[in-house]
C-alpha cells in the first residue's frame, strides 16, 4: 500500500535521499516538516486501508510532534 502513496514531495532530505516514513510490522512512522503535509500523511494511508478494507483504530494512534503549536492533527474525521 505504501508503495502506492505518492509522497514525492513530502518529508525532508538527509544526504540527498528523502524520507517520509519508517515502516516495522504494523507500526509507521511519519516524517514531515509541514504541519499541512503531515495530515494529509497521516489520512493517505486511511484511505487506501479502506479501499482494501482494512481500518486504522484512532484510539491506538500515537501522535508524537517536535514544534511549539497547539493544532491538533486531524485523522480521518477525529482531532487528535
């Protein structure tokens, strides 16, 4: 499913090569300088789950953000 996500212009650059997500079983982790790139990050993956019917739980989904804003990150139709 990944592989299928176009994140061509997301993530940041380390040594000329760019990185957007870490990926081990069944956790991810996404990477993102941009706040408005993130969330549409974190809804990409929820939306191709779907199409294979597969559904990410909200309440096991762990945000963890290095910045000083207090907006809270949409995923899927919950705040979080």
């Amino acid at each position: 499913m990944f592989r299928s996500l176009d994140w061509k212009d997301k993530g940041v650059n380390i040594n000329g090569e760019d990185l957007n997500n870490l990926r081990f079983a069944d956790d991810v982790i996404l990477i993102e300088k941009s706040f408005t790139k993130l969330e549409e990050m974190l809804n990409d993956p929820i939306r191709k789950g779907e199409e294979a019917g597969l559904e990410i739980n909200p309440k096991k989904t762990i945000t963890i953000r290095n910045d000083r804003t207090n907006k809270k990150l949409r995923i899927g139709n919950i705040g979080k």
